[in-house]
C-alpha cells in the first residue's frame, strides 16, 4: 500500500513539474518574451502597435488585405498601398522600419535597398523565419533550407541550369509557346480584334514549360503538380489566420484538411515520377539532371529531398514567368509606343523565325521592358528573415526573436531611389543598368533559376509580338494583390488582333 502511495506521488509530481515546465514555456511564448522584444526595439525609437495576446496584428491584416483582394486601381496609382495595405497603414502611421506584430513576433519592415542587400549577403546570420507551414507546403526545397544541407542541395542542383541546359530548353519553350499562340489564333476572327482573358492561357504555357523542363515525358502527369499549387494559394488567406501557432495545421479545420489532401496528392504523383524515372534513366530534363548529379554525392538527397526541390522547380518556375508575363503585356497593351518599338526590334533580329537561343541577347529593348516589368511588378513582392543572433543593421540592433520583412515591392516604388516619375513605365531606366533592382532577390541565395525566366519571357514575348497587337479592353480591371506572389486578381482581358 505504502509502494503504491509513493509511485502514485511521483506520478502526481512528475506530471505537476512537466504542466509547470509546459506553463511557463507557455507564458514565455505568449507574454514574456513579445513584450520583451517591443521594450528592447521601443528604446531605439522604433514604433508599431502594442503586443496583443497571441494574435498580434494578424487579426487586422489578414481583414484589410481581404478588403483592398478584389479592389482595382488606376493603372498610374501608386501601387504598394495596394499591394501591401497593412504595411503601409503600419508606415503611413508610425514611419519607415516600424514594426508589425506576426501572432508573437515582431516583424520589423525594411524597404531601404543597401539594408536589403546587406541581409540577403549574410545568409549564415540571416535565415528564413521557421516554421513556415504554407511556403514549405506549396514549395519546399533550396527556399527553405539552410547551412550546410542549403549548400549541398545548391550544389546538386546547379548542373540543372547550366547554360548548355538552358539552351536545349528552347525548342520545349517554343512548342508550347506556339500551342498557346495556336489557341489565340483560333479565338481571334478578323482585324477588329477580339478579347481574350490571356492570364489562364499563360499560366498554362509556363506550366507546360515548367512540366517538359523538370519531367519531359512526363510531362502530362507533371501538370497535376501544378494544378495542385495554383489551388493552394487560393487558401493562403485562410490558412494565415493561426499558422504561427505550433500544431496548428494539424487542427481539422476545412482549410487545413483540403491543404493537407493537395499536399500528399502532390507527394504522391511526385514520388511516382521519381520512381519510373530511376527505372527508366536520364531523360536530359532538370529531373534526371538533378538524379544524375546527385548520384555523384557520397551524402547525396533522399526520396523527401527530391521530391520537395520538384515542388520548388514548379512554384518558381511557373509562377515567375508567368507573373512577368502578364504584367509585361498589360504595359505594352496600355504603352502602345513601347509594344511596337519591342515589335521593331523583335522583327529586325529573328523577322518571322521562331526565336534562337544565340541571338536573344542582342533584343535590348525587350530587355529594358522586362527589367522595368519586374521593377513595377515583382513576382515576390516581399521577403522574410529572422537574425539567428543579435546583429547590428544600418544603426539598429536587431535581437533574436525579431524577424524582418524586405518590402522589395515597395522599394521598387521608392520615388528616393528611382525618381518622381516611380509610377510610370519607364523601360529607359534600364539603359545603362540599376543595381536597386531585386525581383530575383540577392546575395548568395538569389533565385537559382532567374536566367531560365528570363530567357522562357523573351522567347515568349517575341512570338506575341511576331504575331499579334495588343490593347487594354474595356472589361480590364487592375488588381495586382500579393498572396505570395503578385497575381492579377481580375485576369487581363485584352484585345488580340492578328498581325497580317
């Protein structure tokens, strides 16, 4: 009776210390530590709202970014109070390098271009905040790791984009370039032109794209893939309400069931990709060269590891160009001067030959107009990090526990930088080159494959251009909105007519 009493106190007070060790981790969470961080970034004279239990300020954001989703501006507006409408509430009321409030944790916002630069250099002492639920569900891979593992997969990686690489991609590119012209020439009947919604017809051919160069012959299954993540990102406004918590995405709300139904489908299909292609050997696409390189690893990537950086190929390699795409034909629609004089030079290097590889470098002006498309609308908008020490930044000291928030769309915008005319299509800007641009990011981490985008948006914009005229139509709304990338929330309809 006696040995009973004494192991069912030991019991009592062993659970009793594991509630007081689990309570006061608790407070230190929830209380503790925020009202800390705000104390320490108060004494430097930095300003945001006061530290509100748990929720902090996302509560309010994700409200007012499902306010401003749908609405449309003018084509001259500004645009980052449109794309980032908390955070420029957040500026607008308590001035640059204020901060916000992430459930917990501060996030500190920083749109000064040289303080960008110097924390996308460090990226030992300025990482990726963790966990990041909804990025690694949709992506995954060379974005979210770090250190050694980060270093090792980028260096597998890299034969997949060399430049012999990028070239074979061409004639991949210009068939589905083609396909899609194929549709268009299909709708558009006569020379008065014909609307089209062109923003579904390019997210597939970037698709396609993506799907040949990642799988080549599987390319068909590939497109599942990409299926899947067009639909996660419609949840990200729902699946932000509570991700900060720690389990929270294992709580069976809608949201979180249909997420993690898309993610083990997308799992799956990419595991059965794997799998044939280790049976079937290299098809010469990113795939078998990313299988290829990392059979040459004495501690290459697991099955898991593969299939997170096939994830990765898609989001960015998709959503970039397709991004970039849209927006440039929107400019031009509204800017007809610069459409023809892309036109003229487009005509003057390839006339009406399908694009090559070699000569791409010499379309200057197509150039310019990419640079200043990804300047006006950066695919990513925004970027985050989290110091892993207490560090030194641009006069102020950033502790652990404050993660920081790069508005590379609004620096983009900054008048200071790029002049009072910020809010016009101004390609001659990038005539001698601008070091302030950061569509890809910067630093050691820069996207991986920038050059493939940049190389899919020239051939792609050279054969509209070889084919067509286009113009804004009167159904047109502007609606560019960040949810993880800068999407138009309204499509582009526009008036396609055929060139003779």
């Amino acid at each position: 009776m006696k040995l009973s009493s004494v192991l069912c106190s030991i019991l009592v007070g062993g659970v009793i210390a594991l509630a007081s060790a689990w309570a006061v981790k608790l407070v230190n969470w929830v209380w503790l530590r925020p009202r800390k961080l705000e104390k320490l970034l108060r004494q430097q004279g930095l300003q945001g709202n006061s530290y509100r239990l748990l929720l902090g300020d996302i509560k309010d954001l994700i409200s007012v970014a499902k306010q401003h989703q749908l609405k449309a501006i003018q084509l001259s507006d500004s645009i980052p109070p449109h794309i980032f409408p908390y955070f420029h509430q957040s500026i607008t009321k308590y001035g640059e390098n204020c901060f916000i409030w992430f459930g917990a944790t501060p996030r500190l916002m920083i749109s000064d271009p040289e303080l960008m630069k110097e924390i996308l250099a460090r990226p030992d002492v300025f990482r990726k905040p963790q966990p990041d639920p909804i990025g690694q569900t949709v992506a995954g891979g060379l974005l979210f790791l770090e250190g050694h593992k980060w270093a090792k997969h980028r260096r597998i990686i890299n034969p997949a984009f060399h430049t012999h690489k990028l070239q074979n991609m061409v004639p991949a590119i210009t068939l589905s370039c083609s396909n899609m012209i194929a549709k268009w020439e299909a709708l558009v009947s006569g020379n008065g032109g014909e609307e089209i919604d062109v923003w579904p017809f390019i997210q597939d051919f970037s698709g396609d794209v993506i799907s040949k160069a990642a799988f080549g012959s599987s390319h068909e299954q590939g497109r599942r893939i990409f299926e899947l993540q067009k639909e996660l990102l419609n949840l990200v406004l729902d699946l932000m309400h509570f991700m900060f918590i720690p389990g929270w995405r294992y709580v069976p709300t809608r949201a979180n069931r249909r997420s993690k139904e898309m993610s083990e489908e997308m799992r799956s299909v990419l595991k059965g990709m794997i799998k044939q292609r280790e049976e079937a050997g290299s098809d010469g696409d990113l795939l078998g060269t990313l299988m290829d390189s990392n059979r040459g690893e004495a501690d290459g990537m697991s099955m898991e590891d593969v299939i997170e950086e096939c994830k990765l190929f898609y989001l960015a390699g998709s959503e970039t160009t397709s991004l970039l795409l849209v927006w440039t034909m929107v400019m031009l629609s509204k800017h007809q001067e610069w459409q023809d004089r892309a036109r003229e030079e487009v005509l003057q290097v390839f006339g009406e030959r399908d694009p090559s590889y070699d000569a791409l470098n010499r379309l200057k002006i197509v150039t310019m107009i990419l640079k200043e498309v990804l300047r006006m609308y950066p695919p990513a908008p925004l970027i985050a990090r989290a110091a892993t020490e207490t560090v030194q930044l641009g006069g102020m000291s950033v502790p652990v526990g404050v993660d920081l928030l790069l508005l590379i769309g609004a620096m983009h915008h900054d008048p200071k930088i790029w002049g009072d005319d910020v809010s016009e299509f101004k390609p001659e800007r990038f005539e001698s080159g601008q070091s302030s641009l950061l569509a890809f990011g910067g630093g050691p981490r820069v996207c991986i494959g920038q050059n493939l985008g940049m190389i899919e948006a020239k051939i792609a914009l050279a054969m509209m251009l070889q084919r067509f005229s286009f113009h804004l139509s009167p159904s047109y709304l502007h609606a560019p909105f960040f949810i993880i990338t800068l999407q138009p929330q309204h499509g582009a309809p526009l008036l396609l007519r055929h060139l003779p």
